[in-house]
C-alpha cells in the first residue's frame, strides 16, 4: 500500500482542506487532546505507519482543527533507535504531502546544551547537525535526493513562531540541534563535544523527518521542549521518566504557542 492509499484512508475519515501537519514528541501529546472536531486514526490502522513503543507516544494520526485551521497531527512517532531504520517515518511522512499538507512541524523533548536554557525552556530549532551519520534517503534513486539543507528550517514559519511567542509572553530561545541516535542518553564526552561543534540541544529525532519532509518538497519548522540538561552538566543522571514529565509540565507553554501559530496560519496563510 502506498503513501496515496494512506492518505485516501485518512481523508475518507475526515475531509478538509489540509495544509499544516505537526508532530508530537515526547510529553507532548496532550496537543490532540484540544484539537476540534478531532478523529483518530491508530497507527496501526494505516498501512505503513509504523506501530511505536515508547511509552509517552499513542500513535495515532489525530485530524480536525486548531484555531481554525485544518490540521493532522501524528500523535507519537517512531524512532530510529526503534527499528534501526531511519525511514521508519518515511511512509507517514509521504502521507502528509498526498493529504496535501504542505508544512510540517516537528517537535521533540530536548537535552539542553545551554546553561542559559535550563530544563522548562523551548527552543525553535534554527538548523541541524546530523551527527548519526544515518539519512532516511540512502537507497533512494533520482536526482531529486540530492535534496538542499541550506534553509532545512524555514525563516518565515521560525519567524512567525517568535511572534506568537512574544504575543503569549512565552520565553523562546533558538539553537542548532543535533541528531544522536539514542536510545542511551549521551556521555558527558560526547556532550562537551557536541558543545564544541556548535550544538545547542540534542536529541533522538527530528532530524530525520526533516530530511525525509525537505525531500517532499514540505516547508519545516521545529520547536524543542528543553526536558534537561545534556549529560554531565549538572551532576545528575538523565532518565525517560525525567524527559516525560519535564515535557509534559511545559506542555501548557508548548500548546498555545503551537495553537497560536495555527491561528496565524488560519488567519494568513503560508
Ligand atoms: N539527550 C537525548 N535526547 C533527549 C535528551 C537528552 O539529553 N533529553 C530529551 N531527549
């Protein structure tokens, strides 16, 4: 079954004149809970989405509305540290584009890299480091693979985020992210040394899905919710209980910034 026959799936459940998708990372879920009018579709009723196994991620495409505008939300997605394979969002991804979405926002509990980005923080993501050495397009043919990062995270949908965060009064950083594969948390070496390389936050996703959304030709913006700091930093240890409930109590903060840029997109659209 291909990405089309996904996207009829879906569409036949609920119709509407897509545009805008959004992935929820870890804690973050609670963003479907207000979506209006909303249908959900478990992943494991769509042929090629992939069925996810961390515990904070239902995976389900959740489709309705935020502030009015017509979205689809892939509540849970799956990693690469679940599979070992970096095209496990390839199928979902193609979907989104069929449905006739057109941008893609990503988001993701993050390790900070900052010590003036403390744990409750968020981050708009400015650019990646895809420090895996992995990309969801190996084994692709054609020429359209070569695809451009040099503006992988797009200015304007970055710009317009800042604006919303001003309006809400919600304290908004912006930094480089960096792609390990996970699933173990990083050493304190390799987070001195992600430091060094220009990094901000670290991570276990995104990256690959902004990959796979540029090839489709979807513009991408992404928004870390900052659950820690990266190992080393502070003495402490890191856990996924940590990174849930981190997530989880900036969640208000990451809602309506996130509904606030819908609403902005409803009002004038991208
Ligand atoms: N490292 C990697 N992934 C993460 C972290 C981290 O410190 N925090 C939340 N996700």
């Amino acid at each position: 079954m291909s990405a089309s026959d996904a996207a009829a799936l879906l569409e036949a459940r609920r119709a509407d004149h897509y545009r805008t998708a959004i992935v929820l990372g870890s804690g973050l879920g609670a963003l479907a809970d207000i979506v209006d009018d909303a249908v959900r579709v478990p992943f494991q009723d769509i042929p090629g989405f992939p069925v996810s196994g961390v515990s904070s991620h239902a995976g389900a495409v959740v489709l309705g509305r935020l502030a009015n505008l017509p979205v689809v939300l892939l509540a849970g997605r799956a990693h690469y540290y679940e599979h070992g394979d970096a095209r496990v969002m390839a199928t979902p991804i193609a979907a989104l584009a069929a449905l006739g979405c057109t941008h893609l926002i990503l988001t993701n509990a993050a390790g900070s890299l900052r010590p003036d980005m403390p744990p409750g923080s968020l981050m708009t993501i400015t650019d990646h480091i895809n420090y895996s050495g992995l990309n969801p397009l190996i084994g692709q043919t054609g020429d359209d693979r070569f695809v451009d990062m040099s503006a992988a995270y797009d200015a304007g949908l970055r710009q317009r985020i800042a604006r919303q965060a001003e309006r809400l009064e919600i304290p908004l950083q912006e930094g480089v992210y960096m792609w390990f594969s996970g699933p173990s948390f990083e050493t304190p070496a390799e987070i001195r040394m992600a430091r060094t390389l220009g990094a901000d936050a670290v991570g276990m996703s995104t990256v690959p899905e902004c990959i796979l959304a540029r090839h489709q030709g979807l513009t991408v913006a992404a928004v870390s919710s900052i659950t820690n700091f990266g190992a080393g930093m502070t003495g402490g240890t890191l856990s996924h209980h940590e990174t849930k409930t981190v997530a989880q109590s900036g969640a208000a903060a990451f809602m309506a910034l996130i509904t606030g840029l819908c609403g902005d997109l409803a009002d004038d659209p991208a």
